[in-house]
C-alpha cells in the first residue's frame, strides 16, 4: 500500500506542477521508484517574468506520509522546514549532485526558495483508488519566521533553541538579525545574538562584534560563567581576518592574549 501511494502522490504531484506551471522543468525526481537519494519528492526550476526560481516538492498520499529522518547525533528533521531541506541538500552531495545541492542553498538563502507540499486526496471505492483533488500548501521556509524564532529565543536567553536555529544565513537575513542588535536590553540577549551569528564574517557582523567586546565578566552567572570569554572570542575571531577554530581556542582559554588583542583592535 505504501508503495502504490507513494506512486500517486508523485504522479498527483507531477500533473499539477504541469498544469499550474506549464514551461516548469524537472531537475530531480521521478514518478516511479524514486531517485537516489530519495530525501526530496521533486526539484522543479521555474521560469517567470522575475528570473528563474526552484521549486521543492514534498508529494502526500494515503500512507505516503511527510517525511521524516533521524540524524546521527539524535536529532530527527521532518519535511517541510529549513532543517529538512539542509539535511537534503548534504545528502544530494553525498551522491555527487553538487550543483543541484548549490543551487537549491543558494536560492533558499536568498529567500528565494518555494517549498511546497502537495497532497493527493484519495479515496477507495470497490478497491479502486480514485484521486479526488490535490491540496497545494506553500511551506513556511522564510526569513521573517526564521528571524522571529530567532529574536524569540535570544529574548527568552534560550541557548538551546538559539542552536537548534543556527545556521549559514543569506545577507539579508544576517543584516537583518544584527540590525536588532540596539534593541536587545540586557548583555546576555546581545551576548546570545552574536552566539546566533558565529561563524560569520565581514563588515555586516563588525559592528556587533566590536560592540559586545566590552561584556562585563560576571553577565552570565553560574547557569553560563563562560559566556562572557566565549563571545569575545568569538568576536575577535570574527574581526580579524583569516578566523580559525584554533585563533578561537586562543582568545578562549587565555585571558592575556584576548585582552591583547582587544586592545590592539581598539588602537587600529
């Protein structure tokens, strides 16, 4: 049963995209035994009067349900979120479809990205499968709901959603992130918005890395006696060029060269 839905779904899937998007292309995907790997349904490139765009397909039917994978570490990703498609685009690399894999981050980081899943609606009559509609929903994969979970867990001091969150964010997403940075009331939310954007670099980040830099030592607590050394170091790593894991260790596990070079920055 499982199989056979599967097939309907993305033979469903398929029709409408023609229908809806006549000139739409497939770049991944087929409507038969799926595609190794067979994370994504379909990739389709859509043509349009504002330049080409991709279109991602998640197909529903019967027992061919959202999917869902369980990552080595433990966490589970599900169709239909950011997470998800991360996961899909590693897993498009691994079987050598970089370009593909590239192209479908670059599009999603630009907030350029459709997502959608599309749901065969089957019923069964005299052991006969009929199709009744498909159901079109667009995938929340935005900026704007990425931003506000952000906001809201750097607001609420949430270290562990903050990481759950993390990940290479496209400019405008990242501007706008540290855009917010004056607003933030207390040392440790400004402290867990520079967490937030570690491992970026470059003029839209400096202001907030030179910034957090003068973080009193106890801002923290018992609950996080080291944030106030982590995000230093963290923002020096980020200010001079050529940022490493080891440069980060430095100024993390000695006081004397990160004092060193705060002052070395202050002096230009």
């Amino acid at each position: 049963m499982w199989e056979a839905d599967r097939t309907i779904a993305r033979l469903c899937a398929t029709s409408y995209v023609q229908q809806v998007f006549p000139e739409a292309v497939r770049l991944w995907g087929t409507d038969g035994d799926p595609t190794e790997p067979d994370e994504l349904d379909a990739v389709w490139r859509m043509p349009g009067d504002g330049g080409e765009r991709l279109l991602v397909v998640t197909a529903l039917a019967g027992e061919y349900e959202l999917p869902r994978r369980r990552l080595p570490y433990g966490t589970t990703v599900v169709g239909g979120t950011r997470d998800y498609l991360r996961y899909a685009v590693e897993r498009l690399r691994e079987h050598g479809r970089n370009d593909l894999a590239g192209a479908i981050e670059q599009e999603m980081y630009a907030d350029r990205l459709w997502y959608f899943e599309l749901a065969a609606v089957v019923t069964v009559v005299n052991g006969e499968h009929r199709v009744e509609d498909v159901r079109a929903r667009q995938y929340d994969i935005s900026d704007a709901s990425l931003l506000r979970a952000l906001l809201m867990a750097i607001r609420a001091s949430d270290r562990d959603a903050i990481e759950k969150l993390r990940q290479p964010f496209g400019e405008d997403l990242l501007k706008a992130l540290v855009d917010t940075y004056p607003s933030l009331d207390t040392w440790p939310q400004r402290a867990h918005l520079v967490r937030a954007v570690s491992g970026h670099h470059g003029p839209v980040v400096t202001p907030v890395m030179a910034a957090i830099l003068d973080i009193p030592d106890d801002v923290g607590g018992s609950g996080d006696a080291d944030m106030a050394r982590e995000v230093r170091a963290i923002a020096l790593n980020a200010l001079e060029a050529g940022g490493s894991a080891e440069r980060f260790m430095r100024y993390y596990e000695d006081d004397e060269a990160a004092a060193a070079a705060i002052a070395r920055y202050r002096a230009g």
